[in-house]
C-alpha cells in the first residue's frame, strides 16, 4: 500500500540544494508526486509530497536527519492523505498586477474565503516596473468556486474589490 509524505525543507540558498534532497527521496525508494520551490530572500525553500511503500518515512526519517545535520536544512516531514476530489466546484484563474501595497493578498484571501472559494494555490512577486522604477507586485491564484455560485456575479464583485484596491486584474476559467 502506497502512502502520502509531505517534505518541507528551508535553508539558505546554495547550488546543489534541489539535488541533494531529491537524492535522498530517491535513495529512500520515494518517488515526488508534487513539488513547489522558490528562492525567498537568500533562502531556498522546496514543499514535496512523496509517495511510497510502507516503511517510507522510516528510511526518510533517518536519512533527511543526515541531510538536516550535514547541510543546515531545516527539514520536517509529515504524512498525509490523498486530498479529496471537490465535488461541484469549478476551477478559475486570478492574476493580479498592482503597485506594491501592504494588505493585498490578504484582501484576495478575504474575498474568496467569505464566499466559500477555495484557494487551492498561489504565487507572488515583487519586481521594479521597467521605465519607472515603482514598486509592483503580482498575484496568481488558482480558485475552485462552488457550483452554487453565480460567477457572473462573482466576476463583478471581483472587479469591483480590484478597482477600489486599484488593482488591473483578470479572472478566468482555467484551461485545461
């Protein structure tokens, strides 16, 4: 029987980091399902779910404890379940583009989250716009919206958050 681990890992930012944790999943006989890793600040940061036989995470355990000590990642691990499938709920895009501003993904979460949305992920980023120099800030999201819900509507209540927050924003069925 297969089982689900889900793998955190942070430290500082060096060439080599990636493999050498997906050495040690392999090594192990787990194979990465999913994976999101970024480099934040002068960290590197990496989310895995792996999946395996049952004495998985005894073999993880012992050698991501190696790792941790050898390298100064700070790693933990965890197992979990396959996510259920939601039923009656429609998958949707949002792309936010705005100037830089304290608050904004928060005011995204609130929004979706007070009309039963589902966040199922997100990414940020802040950049300098090219010709002047301001201070951006983008935001993607993948929602799953209720059956129930009137998109139409949530579209226009969408839009008009955006333009009292001044956000140019889009949201769209997401492609297959």
């Amino acid at each position: 029987m297969s089982q689900l681990i889900v793998i955190s890992a942070i430290g500082s930012d060096r060439t080599g980091v990636v493999q050498d944790l997906t050495k040690v999943v392999l090594g192990c006989g787990g194979n990465i399902e999913e994976s999101r890793m970024a480099t934040l600040g002068s960290e590197f940061a990496m989310l895995l779910l792996v999946s395996g036989n049952w004495h998985l995470r005894n073999r993880l355990d012992r050698e991501l404890e190696k790792l941790s000590e050898s390298s100064g990642l700070q790693i933990s691990v965890k197992e979990t379940d396959a996510k259920p499938v939601a039923a009656n709920r429609m998958p949707y895009f949002v792309d936010v583009l705005a100037l830089d501003q304290q608050g904004l993904v928060f005011n995204l979460a609130q929004f979706f989250t007070s009309r039963d949305i589902e966040i199922a992920d997100v990414t940020t980023h802040s950049y300098a716009a090219a010709h002047t120099g301001a201070p951006m800030f983008s935001v993607q999201m993948s929602v799953n919206v209720p059956s129930t819900v009137h998109v139409a509507q949530l579209r226009d209540e969408f839009h008009e958050l955006c333009e009292n927050l001044n956000l140019d924003a889009m949201f769209d069925a997401a492609k297959p």
